[in-house]
C-alpha cells in the first residue's frame, strides 16, 4: 500500500498579497460579472466546434523558432491533447504555446472576461490570468486554479505511484497567524474551510498516511517547501505558523477519527534544502510554487529535481518559460469549459503580423496595471 500525502499552500495569501486585491474572504470561486466579448470576435463556450484537442504546428521551421521570434505566417491546426502531462522545465516552449500566451498578454478584451472555469467551480478572468507574464506576481487564484488541475491529474495516476492532494489558498487565511485570536475560534474557521474543500473530495479521510504540505515518508512529516535562501534559522524565518498549520490541521484529523492524527501532531516542521533556493528572486514566488506542488512526491532533496538550475540568468530564463507552460496548460486543460474558446481565439490572433502582434504584446504591457 503506497504512502499518501497532502499538498497545502502554506502561507500563500501572504506571498500574493501585491497580485491579489480581492479581500481575505472572497472566494476565487465568486462570479465574475459584465463578460464582455473581444471586438469582432463571437463565441458559443459550450457549441465552438473543436476536436478536443490542443494547438499544434505543421510547419517544421516554425517548430524551429525560438520564444519571441515569429515567422511571417504562423500556421495553426488542432491535434494531440494537452492534458496529463508534467511540465519539464528543461524543454523549450512549444510555438503553439507562446502563441496561446501572446493571446493572452496581448490584453485584448475586458480583464473579467471568462477563460477558466472546471466543473468544481474554480473561475478565473482574463485579468487574472495575464498576471502569468514575466516580471509579475502571479495571482493567488492562479494557483487556486492550479491545485484544481493537479487533483483532476492526481485522479488519472495509476495506483501504484504516491497519490497526493492539494488544498487551495482558502484553506489558510491570516487569522490562523493571528496571534490575538483564541485558538478554538481559529479551529472552527480552519474546520469550516476544510469541509468545504472537501465536499467533492472525501477520499482523503481513507489515506493511510497523512503528510501537511507535500510529502512521502514512512512516518507522518511537515515540510516546508520554500524558494528563498534565507540564512535565517526556522523559527525566525516562519514564526510559529508552520506549527500552527501543524497543530490545527491535526486536530481537525482528530475530529475525524484519523489515525495519523496524534503522530502528525507530534512532528517538528523542516524546511527542505534544494540547490536551486534563491535570494534575490522576489517575484517569481508563484512559479516557484506551482512547479514545486506538481514535482515534489516527498522523496526530499536525494532524488528530488523539479527541473530548475541554481539562481542564474539560466534559472530566470527557465521560470520565464515555465509560466507560459503553465498558462498553457491551465488553458487547454480537459477541466477547463472555456478551452474551445481559447483555441478558437488564438487561431484567429496567429493570423496577425510578426509586426502587429509585437505591438500589441508592447501596448498590452502597458496596460497591466490596470487589469486585476
């Protein structure tokens, strides 16, 4: 019987805050309002003809281009799904998914516009996709959309590799840090957020093992999982809240009649060392994240490569390109109901100019700020 574990975004409203501008409590799940079409474009979500399938490119010598440069007259066609496949960082990005990225960094259209929504109801508008652009901080509820995909995938796996599954940033709110709020009315708040996730998802009170954060070992463990190279010893650079995730998703484990419940209870928090941790990188905390919760499986840093090199030109180069990966494939996901009108739109903006695509991509960028 294969060890489980649990993926929980630890401190994530913190990191975001600059990015996300919704208040604490508003879910990401909200709907969003005054949907307004691209000028000249149409769309039916649910009626676009498309063979269910992704982007793809017939044209050798545009396979051949690099991120940035384009060809004269892009080709497009539909082919293989997009779905159910880890993101390696080491590989260069596909044409076709700059071409989806362009689309959407071009910021053509009302920022609230619809272009991610699953059946669980996780929603995200144009606005808040965009912010998946190098030299942005990237919207919490991105990564809210992302735990979303990695448990529709983690429900594909063969049982014979370490199931795993990922709360989104609801579950941690800044009253669980909140030093001046008994700890009872924490739990009861932590509980409720808890029972909401897991309305959809009751497999979790059947794992044998229970691991907070991402993990697989023998035994119960609580790693934190963090990109910054901080010099500072644990207990400086997290305070007491690693603990009190700790303590409070334990007691909740007792309130279940989890077997794992007083051993997990019983754990120190460790940090995991990884080669590639930085100290100068202060906006790509998301990215960091997002390849961390689909490549770690708790095997610590012996066995674990999330595909990133050591803090260099190289490395910011490789995040760069592992945001349009992952935009792509949050995009063109099976779970996504907007994905035939993602396909549809970027055949039609591929069909613009080398010229008239820069300057849109030039004037998009312009307009960041004022999207989210």
């Amino acid at each position: 019987m294969p060890s489980f574990s649990l993926g929980l975004g630890l401190g994530l409203t913190q990191e975001f805050q600059e990015g996300d501008e919704s208040s604490e409590d508003e879910p990401m799940k909200k709907e969003i309002k005054n949907e307004k079409l691209d000028e000249g474009e149409s769309y039916d979500s649910e009626e676009t003809e498309c063979d269910n399938s992704i982007l793809g490119i017939e044209d050798d010598e545009d396979k051949k281009r690099e991120v940035g440069k384009r060809l004269k007259k892009p080709s497009l066609k539909l082919s293989s799904p997009y779905n159910k496949k880890e993101v390696c960082a080491s590989k260069f990005v596909d044409p076709d998914e700059v071409k989806v990225s362009d689309r959407i960094f071009s910021r053509i259209g009302n920022s609230s516009e619809k272009v991610f929504q699953t059946k669980r109801g996780y929603m995200l508008g144009r606005g808040i996709i965009e912010t998946m652009q190098a030299g942005l901080w990237v919207h919490a509820h991105v990564i809210d959309a992302w735990t979303d995909i990695l448990n529709y995938e983690e429900k594909l796996k063969s049982n014979s590799t370490v199931n795993r599954y990922f709360f989104d940033t609801s579950i941690v709110r800044q009253f669980i840090f909140d030093k001046y709020i008994p700890f009872n009315e924490k739990f009861d708040k932590f509980e409720s957020n808890i029972k909401d996730a897991m309305k959809k998802d009751k497999e979790l009170l059947t794992f044998e093992k229970v691991h907070l954060v991402i993990n697989y070992l023998e035994e119960p463990a609580v790693d934190v999982i963090d990109n910054r190279n901080s010099v500072a010893k644990f207990p400086r650079a997290y305070g007491d809240a690693p603990n009190e995730l700790k303590i409070l998703f334990s007691r909740y484990l007792m309130r279940v009649n989890h077997k794992s419940a007083s051993t997990l209870e019983g754990v120190e928090p460790e940090r995991v060392n990884m080669n590639w941790r930085t100290r100068d990188n202060h906006v790509d905390y998301g990215v960091f994240c997002m390849c961390h919760m689909e490549t770690y499986m708790g095997d610590k840093t012996v066995n674990w490569t999330c595909g990133l090199p050591k803090e260099s030109k190289q490395q910011q180069s490789v995040l760069n390109e592992l945001r349009i990966k992952y935009l792509t494939k949050i995009l063109l996901s099976d779970t996504n109901t907007y994905r035939s009108k993602i396909i549809t739109q970027t055949a039609k903006f591929a069909k613009k100019t080398n010229e008239e695509i820069k300057d849109l991509l030039d004037k998009g960028w312009q307009k960041r700020g004022e999207r989210i």
